[in-house]
C-alpha cells in the first residue's frame, strides 16, 4: 500500500481512538472489498466493510463468508 495511504489511515485511526490495521488485516480488508465489488456490484466494497466492523466481525472470518456467499445463487 502507499505510503500516503498508510500515513492517512494511521492519522484517522488516531482520530478514531483505536490502532490502525496491521498490513495483514488491510491485505484481508482489500480482499474482502475485492471480492464484494466482484461479487455485487463496486458500491458492495465499502459497505460490506463498515458491515464487518458494526457487527464487529473479524476481517479474516468476514472475509470467507463473503466467499461463501459469492458462490451460493440467490
């Protein structure tokens, strides 16, 4: 990730008054996002992750139930 980016988050994570994630965490935060957009449709990305953090679901464990929902039909 950019170092920008990783400067942002961990200045708005101060904000928030929690630590920003680990690089293993935003690699699974991407993947989660990756796999909702393709899943659904791009909006489906951040949505789904400020899903995962409401119902204060890991993101690994978030992660695989998005992939078991992209492969059950409707």
């Amino acid at each position: 990730m950019a170092t920008g980016a990783l400067e942002w988050l961990t200045r708005y994570a101060a904000e928030l008054g929690t630590d920003p994630p680990s690089d293993p965490e935003i690699e699974t935060l991407l993947a989660l996002a990756g796999e909702a957009a393709h899943a659904s449709e791009r909006m489906a990305a951040p949505i789904a992750c400020w899903l995962t953090a409401r119902a204060g679901v890991a993101p690994q464990r978030a992660l695989e139930l998005a992939r078991q929902l992209a492969q059950t039909p409707p």
